[in-house]
C-alpha cells in the first residue's frame, strides 16, 4: 500500500498474512455426536501502513504487529437439527456478529467490524489479530433463517504484555465484553436456484451462502475504563463502566443474473453508536455497493465503499492539545477483486482518507493498494 499523497508521509508500505485453517469433524472421529472444532492460526509481518497515513480506524483489515498465533481454537456442539448450538474456545466474534458478507471484498478495517465495536474496550473485542476465551449460544428458526446468538468474551484480549503471544490471561478489573444480535437472512442461494447447492463456509454458524441480511446488535462492557471529561482530586481520570453499545445493518442483493444467482449486484449499510465518555468513536455509518461477476464467465467483484467514523467530543477534547480536532473520518474505497488462476487473485485498491485521525495538521491521504491472495 502506497500512500500517494497527503497523510503523515509518502511511502510504500508492504505487508502480508499466512492464514492456516482447519477443520474437524469430532462425531466421525471420536463418535461425539453432532460435534466439531475449528483452528485457525495466522502470521502476520511487515509494515503498518496507517501510521505513513495517520489514520484511526485502518486502511489494512490485515495489520498487525509481526507474530505468529492460534488465532481460533474452539468446539461446537449443535443440537435440534441445527436449530441450537454452543461453542467454547478462542474465537473471533466478527466471524458471525457484525459480518456483512458483501463487505468482506473492502480492504479497510471498519468493513470488517464496525468503526465503533472494533476500537471499543481497552485493546478492542475479540477479534483480529487477538482472541480471547469466550463461550457462544445461537438459536436459529426452523427455516434457518432467523437467528439470535450471544457472546460473553474477556474484557482484554491476550496478555497486553506480550502481545505477540497466544495469551488466555484473565487479570482482575478485565471484565467481559457481553454481545448480542439479532437477525434475519433474506434469501438463500438454495432459494434462488431451487437446488441444495451450498457455497463456501464463513465462521462456524454461516452454513449457506446467503444474499441479503438484517441485524440489529448490542454490547457492552463489564470493565471500568478512564472517563476522557472527569478527573478525581488527584487529578487522574475518574472510572466507570464501559456504556452500552448498539449497531443495526442492511444488505440485500438488488438483482441477480438469473443464469447464475452468484452473479449480480449488492448493497449494504451500517450504523453504530457507543458512549463517548470512555470510547474514542461513539458514532459510525457505512455503506457500500458490490457487483460480483462484472465480466461473463469471470470470477470477480467490483466495489465502492465509504466508512465515516466520528470521534466522540469527550475524546477530542482530551487528545487535542493545540488546535481542534475534526469530527469526522471518512474512508472512500474503490476496489476490484479478480480470479486469475484456480489459485491465484489480485485486487488493486484505492483509498481516500478524509482528516486521518482527525488531525487538523494531517493533509487527507490518497493511498493506492494491490493485494495478492494465494489458496493452497
């Protein structure tokens, strides 16, 4: 990723990410009924692209600090035709809550998770590139359509102290992040083609590939955390609980080549809100547009893109120590995915950063992107 123009300063940063997935099937192992686990390990190295571009929520869903780590590792039990299930282990909560399937083509972090949940807590939620111990319940319809599920995770990921480890570390005044949501998918391909044709896997509940969803989700925060606008007598940062958190999201596929239901074209929005006495961002909206299948016969997806995350006044205040702040990021992102060989993609990327960080002294950023994605 090159930063063009603007930003903190020109460069070209280079990155990268070895991701090794593995999935078992403990009932025809081990004769567990209904039964499986998942582990996921990931290498991260090279540059850190946001800080050449000065910007808050990320312009890289794949920087991190260089490490090797077990970044999943946990077992499912379903039950009642796959109508309820539980999970245990390290898992990463953007798997299933706050996905938006269209979104996953971005290269910007907040079309991951959104602005607000991935920056909330004291060194984010479980997620990428740190998981914690959590424990998981979902309960779907009869048609499988309709969901709600429910998270509790520790309050801090891994051990801050050792941040390149795997670390399941709980250390008094943690908590636990509490998330929840509700849902409904729209349709599935299997409607669409009248088959029982299932494509691809994301995270253990998405067991169909489905076009077009509705989510309304909720968390919040059992640990204290610095107040940004109150001090005590000492001076220091008053303590209270983390707030509530709430975000809703919308994707639906606006029309599909009846030829072939993967191809066409969808869209999606985001919002979310979060206490802007002890959370940098207390407001995001996203939203975006993806045509997959541009090209007859190809395998590609083409998408445009924008991520506003606003930072809370209470943070402003304290982080800004001369000139004022702005309100506002805004990420605009156009990007193309296309499917070279049976093993090979490439996506060039072009991003636009308006007020990276907020910082008024900071020029907006244009940063041009190519990623290399190689399956084995």
């Amino acid at each position: 990723m090159r930063v063009q123009e603007g930003g903190v300063r020109r460069a070209n940063n280079f990155l990268g990410s070895l991701d090794l997935q593995c999935r078992v099937d403990l009932e025809r192992l081990f004769g567990l009924p209904n039964t499986r686990s998942f582990l996921y390990a990931v290498g991260t190295h090279g540059d850190k692209p946001s800080e050449s571009t000065g910007d808050f929520q990320g312009v890289s869903n794949i920087e991190a600090p260089e490490a090797f780590r077990l970044l999943e590792g946990w077992i499912e039990r379903v039950w009642k035709s796959g109508r309820a299930s539980a999970l245990i282990g390290l898992y990463d909560v953007n798997s299933e809550f706050d996905f938006i399937p269209a979104a996953r083509l971005f290269l910007h972090s907040s079309h991951g998770i959104g602005g607000e949940l991935g920056t909330s807590g004291r060194s984010g939620p479980s997620t990428f590139p740190v998981t914690s111990l959590v424990g998981r319940l979902e309960l779907r319809s009869r048609d499988q359509k309709s969901y709600l599920r429910a998270v509790v995770a520790d309050g801090v990921p891994g051990d801050p102290r050792s941040p390149r480890r795997t670390s399941i570390r709980f250390d008094d005044g943690d908590g636990v992040l509490v998330l929840s949501e509700l849902g409904r998918w729209s349709s599935s391909l299997r409607d669409l083609q009248g088959s029982a044709l299932a494509v691809g896997h994301h995270g253990p509940g998405f067991r169909e590939r489905h076009f077009g969803k509705v989510a309304l989700g909720v968390w919040t925060y059992t640990g204290d955390f610095d107040d940004f606008s109150r001090v005590d007598v000492n001076g220091d940062p008053e303590q209270r609980s983390g707030g509530i958190g709430i975000y809703a999201l919308v994707e639906q596929r606006l029309f599909y080549e009846p030829q072939d239901p993967n191809q066409g074209l969808s869209a999606f929005v985001r919002v979310g809100s979060a206490d802007s006495q002890v959370q940098s961002i207390d407001r995001y909206v996203g939203a975006g547009f993806v045509y997959e299948g541009l090209f007859q016969g190809s395998e590609d997806e083409l998408g445009l893109a924008v991520a506003a995350a606003r930072f809370g006044s209470e943070f402003r205040e304290a982080a800004s120590t001369t000139a004022e702040w702005e309100d506002w990021e805004v990420a605009i992102e156009l990007t193309w995915r296309a499917r070279l060989t049976s093993q090979l993609w490439i996506q060039p990327d072009l991003q636009y950063i308006v007020h990276p960080g907020g910082d008024p002294e900071v020029e907006n950023a244009l940063v041009l992107g190519l990623r290399a994605t190689i399956s084995l």
